[in-house]
C-alpha cells in the first residue's frame, strides 16, 4: 500500500529525527555549557549516531578531534567497550575542564578519557598508525581536509572517521559562501568521496554528518 504524498513540513519531520533519543540531564547541562563556552556541540541525532557508529564496531580506541564541552564525549563513551578509552584534543582548557565535569556527572571512570591540550595538527602525528576504531571531527572547518588525512592513516581497517557540520547550516550548498571554514567542508566532502580506501555517506542529522569507513 503506497502512503499519500506527506503534508508534514520538513521542519516538524526535523525536530522528530531529533527529538528521537531525547537528551538526559547530564548531556543538557553539557550542552548548556558548550553553548556559554560558544563551542556548539553536536545535534542530540549526531550524538545517537555517534553512539550507533561506537556501539556497532564494539570501539574500544576512539580519537576526538574537539573536545568542546563533552557532548560529543559521553555520547561516543556510552557506545564504546565498557573498557573503551577516549582519546580528545582541544586548544582550549576551559572546553576540557568543562568536558571532565561532563563525564564526572555521567559517572565515567577517569582511566577512560585520555584528554589532550593541544594543536591537534600537532597531536595527531604522535598517534598510533592503524590503532583506532574511530576518529570523530568537530574542530577547526578550514582544517577539515588535513584532518581526513590523519584520520585515515589513524584507523584500523574496518574503522570509521565522522565529521560533524558537514552541511554548515546550508552553506555548502550555496556557491556564494567562499570563506574558508566552508570551502573546508567543500573539500574534504570532495577528498573523501574520491577516496577508493572510503566507504562514504553524508547523513542529513543534526547540521550533517560525513562518514566513511576505511576498507583497508
């Protein structure tokens, strides 16, 4: 039996798709910080994605690029191997000092988060080649694409790199935005679709996340 032509307005079937998992106390007060800090967390679908994507491939190594307030965190952290550590990168200490309460109210153990301060650029390279199960990506936009380099080179066979803002609130799409944080996201869209170790997919959740999987 075929459906009639929907009538609901994309913006209702939108706030459904996030609505979906709705957020706990610990991820609200999380990303209430993020918001006074101005580092915006991930869309609560990202977040449940993130947490599908760590789940589904049993992650015990995870590398975050960004650690912002925690959001993206707890998500990722409530996914992986009861065992999993988490491995974040931020410039900025009141992010990670901010995060750490995150994880402290979600009564993650210590030994889990392996938090970095620091350029990731600079951090990156003194990672382990092939030692993760997945990289997630919500940084610096303009850096995108040097990101999806060391991304790759850091996950195992099998494994998955995220990129968060993938749709930068419709700007990708529109060829008047030139500025560098949007062509960033342009070109590392481009790199990881002509990419023949990538699986990739571009899923419209939250401002949109780019995945793809590395096959070998």
């Amino acid at each position: 039996m075929t459906p009639e032509t929907p009538t609901t307005s994309a913006s209702a079937v939108r706030d459904y798709v996030e609505d979906y998992l709705a957020e706990d106390e610990v991820l609200a007060a999380a990303r209430a910080r993020g918001r006074e800090l101005g580092c915006m967390p991930i869309a609560p679908s990202g977040g449940s994605a993130l947490r599908f994507l760590a789940a589904a491939l049993q992650a015990r190594v995870v590398v975050e690029i960004g650690t912002g307030a925690g959001v993206s965190g707890v998500w990722l952290l409530r996914g992986m191997a009861a065992d999993g550590v988490l491995t974040s990168i931020d410039l900025e200490p009141e992010h990670q000092r901010a995060a750490r309460r995150a994880f402290v109210a979600a009564g993650i153990s210590p030994g889990r988060t392996r938090l970095i301060l620091g350029q990731a650029l600079d951090v990156l390279p003194r990672l382990t080649d092939g030692g993760y199960d997945l990289v997630f990506v919500d940084a610096a936009k303009a850096e995108y694409p040097r990101y999806l380099e060391e991304g790759v080179r850091l996950l195992r066979p099998g494994g998955v790199i995220a990129f968060d803002n993938a749709l930068w609130h419709g700007r990708v799409v529109d060829p008047a935005y030139k500025d560098p944080d949007t062509n960033g996201l342009r070109e590392v869209a481009r790199l990881v679709r002509a990419d023949e170790r990538l699986v990739p997919v571009l899923l419209p959740l939250g401002d949109g996340l780019l995945l793809a999987a590395k096959t070998g």
